[in-house]
C-alpha cells in the first residue's frame, strides 16, 4: 500500500502518547483584564453605596476621637467595615443605624467580599463546571456524526452537511492536533484531542452511538486503520473514508467503509473533464457544491411516483436505489419505481429545501 507524504495526522508523530482529551467549544468570555476591571468597578460601586447609606444616617453614629461624623469619617467607617477589619472606633449606636448595618451593610460587606474572591472562586469551581458539561454532554449525544480529520477534506464535507440541516452540537471532531482542536472549538465544535487510530479515543467521541463516521485523514494507511477501529465498536454506522491512491480503495471497502472516495483521481477527472468540456466541468462543479444551481440529491419515491416510469417523474432521476442495488435510470430493471425505492435526482437548488428524509450525494476533495 502506497504511503503518501506526511499530513495533519502525521505531523506530531509523538502525540499519541498523550492522554485523549474531549474539549467542548468555550463560551465567549471577556478578556482577563476586562473581567478584573469589572470586579473593581462592582466592588468600588460597593462601597460607594456603603458610604452613602452610613452618612445619610451618620447622626446615629459615635466616633470615639469625636462626637461628629464627617464624610471622611463615613468614608473610612464603610471601608473598614466592608474589610470586615472593624477597629470600634466608630459605632452604630442608634436604633436605625444599627438596624441599618443588619439589613443594608452586612449584605454589602458579603458581596464586596465574594466580589473580590470571585476569580479565585472561579477558578476552583471551573474543573466542577467543566466535568458538569462534559457529562451533559454524553447523556445528549445520540445519533451523531464524527469527522477524524479537520484539515480541507474534513471542514468540506462538513459544510455540506451542516448546508442539510446538521447542527453543530451533532458533529464531533478528532484531531491529534491542539491547534486544530481549538480552531474546531472556535468553530463552534466539539473536538476531542488524540489519535483517532485508538480505540480510546473514539470512544470519547462516542463513536459507538454514532451515525455516521466520516474519516478525512490524507494518509491512506491511518485512513485503513481508523476505519477499522470504527469498524470494530461501530458496526452498524455508515462510515465514508477519502483515500488519496485510487489502489487503496479495495483495502478501505474491506476495513469497513461504507463508501470511499479517491480524492486525488476524482480531482484529476474532474480537471480532465474541464480540459476537454469546460462547460461539462462547470456542471459538475455546481452539483457537488451544495446550496447553488443544481444539487444532486437522494429522497424516498412518493405514493405518487409509485408504478411509473423513471423518466416520467418531475424530477431528472439518474438513479434509482433498490435494497442494495443501485440501477442506473437507463437500467430496465429501474421501471417502474417502488414505494420502497430511493431515487438519486438533479434538482434546482433552494435554500431550506433539504428534509431530513432527503440526503444530499456528494464526493469529497
């Protein structure tokens, strides 16, 4: 089997000694400096309020060095008390200052506290709220799509899917990259750091209640392995696998795959085809790029489709999919169309046109 040259799961080879790792995409937070900047405004907001609420009220008051309390005096009394310092130079002494300090100042003097531990708070509590979001996560995660691989081949086949309707919390991302690992979080992904090649590391991205696996590795012989990985704790998932040597394709089918993609003879072909038929090269263009002019689509037959012929439904179907059988629309066996065929058909692209029962067909890089 041909080894091609080194790509994103190749880069660090050593990495595979680190400990797989799930990162879910971070919740947009302000910068440090901004977030202490704010703390310091709360807690100088704080003990304004405090110096206003004791010097409305400084007459029920008694200051030891003298009998009037000033505003430098009210000043001072609220930051030793916020401070929870408390020299007893100055003293509630009247009914209503007393009941003050209980109802207004001791809830003060809390808050400015916690105001100023909140970052050393934040930082104990983070690994709790982490672990929280991770098991909230798991519990959610049914019937997902896992994409090994977030280099070009990876990141396409993902905008086709999510142009269909996927949300992004149904799509997880392995790399052994961190750099990639954190451009998938900044994308909104969640992403698990590790060789995907380990059994460990797909099961941390659940690869065994997943619907479908789609490995976008460059490197034929890890594309063979990750597959057979899948494979073995998946086995009823549609797994989709790109090979670069049309040669491995065979070995891929036979791992596992579902279906795999020659990346580098499809693009041959298709500059081929551009070469003698710029026009036909367009075409083919436009049908795998989703969204735009025409799309090639797969969808269940209608009741109203049923018994006719291929070539007299509204759509141009170039395939009919019966069981395990794919027939071409020129195929006498495709006519007429049953209630439990499929049908490959060209249609007019439309934005949010695309049901959940119709699947948009479609070939990687």
């Amino acid at each position: 089997m041909k080894l091609p040259g080194q790509d994103a799961m190749a880069r660090h080879a050593d990495e595979h000694l680190v400990t797989a790792r799930i990162k879910l995409p971070r919740r947009v937070v302000d910068r440090p400096l901004r977030q202490v900047g704010k703390r310091l405004l709360m807690a100088l907001a704080v003990l304004v309020l405090t110096v206003l609420i004791v010097y409305i009220d400084r007459s029920g008051y008694h200051d030891n060095a003298d009998e009037n309390l000033d505003f430098l005096d009210a000043v001072y009394y609220s930051t030793v008390t916020l401070s929870t310092t408390g020299y007893g130079d100055i003293v509630p002494h009247s009914d209503s200052a007393r009941l003050t300090n209980v109802l207004l100042v001791t809830p003060l003097r809390v808050l400015f506290l916690i105001i100023l531990v909140g970052t050393t708070l934040e930082v104990l509590t983070e690994r709790t709220r982490e672990e929280w979001r991770l098991n909230r996560w798991r519990a959610h995660l049914r019937d997902h799509t896992v994409i090994v691989g977030f280099g070009t081949k990876g990141r396409s086949a993902i905008q086709t899917l999510a142009a269909t309707g996927l949300r992004k919390e149904q799509i997880v991302i392995v790399d052994p990259s961190a750099a990639v690992v954190e451009a998938a979080n900044a994308d909104g992904f969640t992403g698990v750091l590790g060789d995907a090649t380990r059994s460990d590391v797909l099961l941390r991205a659940e690869v065994h209640r997943a619907r479908q696996i789609v490995i976008a590795t460059q490197r034929d012989d890890t594309a063979v392995l990750v597959t057979l990985t899948a494979r073995q704790l998946n086995r009823g998932a549609k797994i989709v696998a790109a090979v670069r040597e049309e040669e491995n394709a065979p070995l891929l089918r036979q791992s596992g795959a579902d279906a795999v993609i020659t990346s580098a003879s499809a693009a041959g072909r298709l500059l081929g085809l551009s070469v003698l038929s710029p026009s036909a090269g367009t075409v083919m263009e436009d049908l795998i790029q989703q969204g735009s002019g025409l799309d090639l689509i797969e969808r269940p037959v209608i009741k109203a489709e049923v018994g006719l012929n291929v070539r007299e439904t509204e759509d141009l179907v170039v395939s009919v999919l019966r069981g395990h059988r794919l027939l071409g629309y020129d195929d006498p066996e495709a006519s007429p169309l049953q209630l439990t065929d499929r049908v490959i058909t060209i249609v007019r692209a439309s934005p949010g046109a695309t049901s959940a029962g119709d699947m948009r067909v479609t070939s990687p890089e």
